[in-house]
C-alpha cells in the first residue's frame, strides 16, 4: 500500500498555449496580464507563477471559476500538459524534466486520475476497465483482476463487474472511474471535478466515498472543484485559482474567515459561516471568563452560540484538546462572525455595562 | 503537347519494358492466393459451399433473415446456371477486399497520426475517387497485361480510398478524454492504439470495409474488360451482343451478392457499436 510520503512542489510555473509560447514568458513575468497577452500576441495565459505546496497524505483542493485555469494546473502535475517554464518537484525529481520513459513509469507507478466526464473505456466493462492501469503496468492478469476487485467492491460496485459503463448511471460509473484509479495504489491521485457532473445527492454521497477512503488510504489527493461547498466539506488545504494566478491559500476556515478580495468574498458570501468557521480562529487567546461554559477549540461558530444561548450566557472559555486553557469568546463576537468577516475588537460585553 | 505526351507514353512503356517482369513476379503470390480461394469454391461440393457461405454470414451478423435471404440466393444462382461465375467474383472480391484492408487500415493510421501524411494523402484519395474507374486498367494493363493479377490490382487501386478514409476518420473520433485517461495511466504510443483507438475506431472501420467491398464489386464487372472471369464477364457479351436476358440475370446475381455482403458486414458493424453507444446519460 503507497502511503504518501512526499510533498508535491510547484515552483514558479507558467503555462503559456500558442506557438511562441516561451518568448513570452518574460513578458508575463514582467506583469503583463492574461487580457494583454491576449489581445497583443494572441496566446492564452493558462497559468500564471503558481507556488504550490500539496502536502503529502492530504487532500489539496484547487478552486476557481471555469477557465481560471484549474484543469491545466493539475494536467502538470502527471504532465499531460507540459509547463512553458518552472518546476514541479517530487521525491526528488523534477516532473517538468523527466524523459518520455521516465515520465510513463511516473504516471503507471505514482499517480492515478478521475475525470470530470469519467472517461471511461466504453468498450470494455467494468473489471477491464478498473484493471487497466496494471494491464499498462504489465501486472499479470490474474493478480490485476484479484486487486481490481477488491477495489470495485470497496467502492460498492459489487455485482457489477461485468457490466459496461454504459450500462450503469453517472454515479456509478464515476465510482468505476475512482475504482480504476485507486487500483493502481499510487501514492498521488487527481481528481478534475470528478463530481461535478452528478447529482447533488449522488455528488454527497461520493464525497462521504472519499472521505472514508482517504481515512484509510492517506494519499495526496489533488482535487479540483469550482464548488464552495465541496472545497470545504474534502480539503484539508484550499488554493483559490483566478486567470491563472492563486490568490489565495488556506484552510477553509482561513478562506471563509478572512477572503482576501472581493471576487473571493463574492465566492464565500453564500457559506453559512457559522457551520465551517471553529471558535478557535476567533477566540481571545489567553483571555480567560467567568462563566459555566467551556468549548472544545474545534467548536463550529453556530454550536457555540447555541451553548452560550441555551446556558443564557454571554460568554465561553476555550479549551485544547487535553484539557488546557486557550482563551475566550463572547457571544457577540460568535454572531458577528457568522453573519460577516468582522475585523472589530472583540469587546467584552459585560465590561461595556460595568 | 502532342509531343509531351507521346514523350511520357514512351518513357512508360520502357518502364514497362525495363520493369514488368520483376513486378509481376512480385505480385505473383496475388495470384496464388486468388486460385486458391478460386479453386475451393469452385472445386467442393456446392452444398458445402453453401454451408460454409451461410455459416460466415451467420457469424457476422447473428441475423437469421439475412441468413435466410443468403441461401436462397445462393440456390436460385446455382439454378440459373450462374454458380461458378459468382463464385469467381466471390473470390475476386474477397482477396481485393482483404488487400485493401491490409493496405488501408495502416495508411489509414498513419493518416490519424501525422498531420502531414493526412495532408498529403487526402488529395490523392480524393483523386483515385474522382477518376473515372476505366482509367485505371490503362496503366494496370500496359505493365501487366490482361488477366487476374491486373485486375486486382485496378479493383484494389479503386476500392482502397473508403478504408483508408474511415480508418482516419474512426481513429480521430474517439473521444478525447477516452484517449487522455489511457494517457494518464501510462500507455504507450502502441498501447493507445491498441487498447482504445484501433477498438473504438472499429466500428467506423467496418463501415470503410463495407465500402470497400461495395466499391470491389463494382469494379470487378468493369474489370472484366481486361480478362477477369466471373460475373461481369456474362454482362459483356450481353452488351457486345445484345443478349438481354444474359445480362439481366447475371446483373440481379451482383445485385444479390452484393446485398449479401452489404447487410452482413453492416450487422456487423452494428453488434461491435452495441456497447459504445450511451444508454445512460
Ligand atoms: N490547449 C489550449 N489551447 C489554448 N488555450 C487553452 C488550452 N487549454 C486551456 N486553455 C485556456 O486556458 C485557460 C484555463 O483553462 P482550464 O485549465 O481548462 O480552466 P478550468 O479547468 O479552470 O475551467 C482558459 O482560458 C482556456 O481557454
Ligand atoms: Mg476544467
């Protein structure tokens, strides 16, 4: 089993699609934005000096709008797409400078992928499909099958083995794709909107799948959504992708809590804040109340507010996860923060009255 | 201009001189393999034939009409004294049929890949499927004479464009994403072609064969002019000679091998298509 163990690092890279796309490297480093590049040479700025560091065993989620440039991030990383300029290390290799034969073995060995549209082989069925990756790696047919099934039953397709994708609804053909990348127990996995295309309910559902299987699996997961609400519920780090550039990177409670500008505002305005924001990230730290409530640090907004309501307090003492004192909250500050970034002192309330 | 061409009319028929024994020596195992099919057909028992003819189109397109529709064909033939005829034809356009698809299928991938070979060939296909199919036979038969060989190779010259173009055609429709995940798991140029393109593109590429032998067929009657025995040999003489029913008869015996061959490969091509056709959206 490939647990992870190696950060992904991404360093300065620029992607640029056009035919002279590396005399404009420069340029664009020198500021000129994508409208410019556009309009003065006619290339397409896909990326613009990403920095990016996607931690090993973790799920790194990339957000943005469509066209920001998310899909072409991610093709760098297996290198389906091959970067204009900058680095993507990985246990000590350069992905942007591995030789054709290389960058095969990368790809059977340490990678797996899920696609938006599934992509999967419509003329083979579902055992064939999930078996490919150790048919390419050579493996030998009996193990290939043996592992295979082992991971269409993990993902719930039990039964279905030999069914073809088109006989099988979106939901269960994307678990034919995420059973096809596993199998090859890579320690990488990229996911381009892998979700996007289900139903809002299946979509849950196969989020819960992932979840559950990360758990398990540890793997550096690379996952790409232009949903808020998905971000938040699978990444344990979020980049904000726009016109190629990352404008922001974070938790998702560092997101939602502090957007950096209006056009994240405008992303993280519909979040219920109250539901991702914990009271750890607002408390007064060393500060200390009298009160009859203590909270747990990764207490969410909206259940703090509920205890101190429901004890008819105004205040709460924060507490570690092995007991020790953090710091407080009041009230006010809870209900301000759910309703909006709020930047103000957190005043003490009862202070005020005495 | 008259001096032009009778300038090119000589430098090929020294060619011709200088080269036509080697080259038909090089197409002389054509001619075997053509006697080969030629003899069993002829030379079994005719209900084997039968059997074995039915038998082939049932496995092709696992239809029992069109089956059905073979035999009695095949029976009203040997009827109307037509058998040996037809199966000359038969044969004929089997090995064309089989020499274009070993030519074309390869042209046709190498089409898929290079831009450049696509954009030099397509005019050249363009060009064999305007030219008016007698022009042909001309240089075919100042190199090689009359008889089978040159046949097949005027047949082959006429009928390899659709197989060509639809082994092209098939191989740069498959999807792009399809084509993209077998990259992201690591295959190789030869695994790509393979595994997903050459089985995806199949369907497209037994509709080019179906053409192929369509256009075979075709060609065969019209190469009977310069000696090839079956059916079109019969529709000849009923032109030169104005023998009505000679050539009415052996013309609705085309008609029907060619409905023969055209509905099996077609059934065919549709059973390879079942799965790839989205039944879920
Ligand atoms: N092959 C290409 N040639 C030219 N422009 C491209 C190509 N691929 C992507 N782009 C452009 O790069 C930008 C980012 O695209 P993409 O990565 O697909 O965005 P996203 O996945 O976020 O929707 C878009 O402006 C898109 O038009
Ligand atoms: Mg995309």
């Amino acid at each position: 089993m490939a647990e992870a163990t190696h950060d992904i690092e991404i360093r300065n890279l620029y992607k640029i699609f056009g035919p002279n796309a590396a005399k404009h490297v420069e340029s664009v480093r020198n500021g000129m934005t994508k409208e410019e590049l556009k309009a003065q040479h006619n290339h397409v700025l896909g990326l613009d000096d990403i920095n990016l560091t996607i931690p090993a065993g973790k799920i790194q989620v990339v957000m943005g709008l469509s066209g920001s440039g998310k899909s072409t991030l991610i093709r760098h990383i297996n290198r389906l797409i091959d970067p204009t300029a900058g680095e993507l290390l990985f246990d000590g290799q350069d992905i942007a400078k591995m030789s054709e034969t290389e960058l095969r073995e990368f790809r059977r060995q340490r990678t797996g992928m899920v696609f938006q549209k599934f992509a999967l082989f419509p003329h083979w069925t579902v055992l064939e499909n999930t078996t490919y990756g150790l048919n390419v790696r050579g493996v030998s047919r009996r193990e290939a099958e043996e592992r295979a099934r082992r991971w269409i039953s993990r993902v719930g397709l039990d039964g279905f083995e030999e069914s073809y994708p088109n006989q099988l609804s979106g939901g269960m053909q994307q678990r034919v794709g995420l059973a096809r990348a596993l199998t090859n127990d890579a320690e990488i996995l990229l996911m381009d909107e892998a979700f996007s295309a289900l139903d809002p309910l299946i979509r849950t559902d196969m989020q819960s799948v992932l979840l559950d299987l990360q758990s398990e699996l540890k793997k550096t997961i690379v996952f790409i959504t232009h949903d808020l609400d998905e971000a938040l519920r699978l990444g344990e780090r979020i980049a904000i992708l726009r016109d190629g550039k990352i404008i922001q990177q974070g938790t998702g409670e560092q997101i939602v809590l502090r957007p950096k500008d209006d056009y994240i505002a405008s992303f993280v305005r519909d979040v219920r804040r109250g539901h991702v924001i914990s009271v750890r990230t607002i408390m007064r730290k060393g500060a200390r109340a009298e009160t009859p409530v203590t909270l747990p640090a990764t207490t969410l907004l909206e259940e703090a507010a509920r205890a101190m309501t429901n004890a008819e307090v105004l205040r709460a003492n924060i507490q570690g996860l092995d007991g020790q004192h953090l710091g407080m909250v009041t009230l006010s500050k809870c209900v301000a923060e759910m309703i909006a970034p709020d930047d103000s002192e957190d005043v003490d309330p009862e202070a005020q009255v005495a | 201009m008259r001096d032009l061409r009778i300038g090119i009319d000589e430098a090929f028929r020294n060619f011709t001189r200088a080269y036509g024994e080697t080259l038909e020596q090089l197409f002389h195992p054509i001619q075997l393999l053509l006697n080969f099919i030629e003899g069993m057909l002829i030379d079994s028992s005719w209900v084997i034939v039968l059997v074995a003819l039915a038998g082939l189109v049932w496995l092709l397109s696992r239809n029992l009409k069109i089956v059905a529709g073979t035999i009695v064909a095949l029976l009203l033939i040997g009827y109307f004294g037509m058998w040996e005829d037809t199966m000359r034809t038969i044969a004929m356009v089997s090995v064309c049929t089989l020499i274009a698809v070993v030519i074309g299928i390869p042209v046709g991938i190498l089409m898929a890949r290079s831009d450049r070979a696509n954009a030099t060939i397509t005019p050249l296909l363009d060009m064999m499927q305007t030219m008016p199919s007698f022009v042909y036979l001309i240089p075919v038969v100042m190199i090689f004479g009359l008889g089978k060989v040159p046949g097949v190779i005027a047949v082959v010259i006429y009928a390899v464009p659709p197989i060509i173009r639809l082994t092209n055609l098939g191989i740069r429709q498959v999807p792009a994403d399809v084509l993209e995940a077998a990259e992201a798991f690591g295959s190789s140029g030869r695994q790509k072609l393979m595994d997903v393109q050459l089985p995806l593109a199949l369907p497209t590429i037994m509709a080019g064969v179906n053409q192929t032998i369509m256009m075979s067929l075709a060609m065969v009657v019209v190469a009977s002019m310069i000696g090839v025995r079956g059916l079109g040999q019969p529709v000849l003489q009923a032109i030169n000679n104005q023998y009505f029913t000679l050539g009415v008869m052996n013309g609705l015996a085309i008609v029907a091998i060619a409905i023969i061959f055209d509905r099996a490969t077609q059934a065919y091509g549709k059973r390879l298509q079942k799965h790839l056709e989205a039944v879920h959206g």
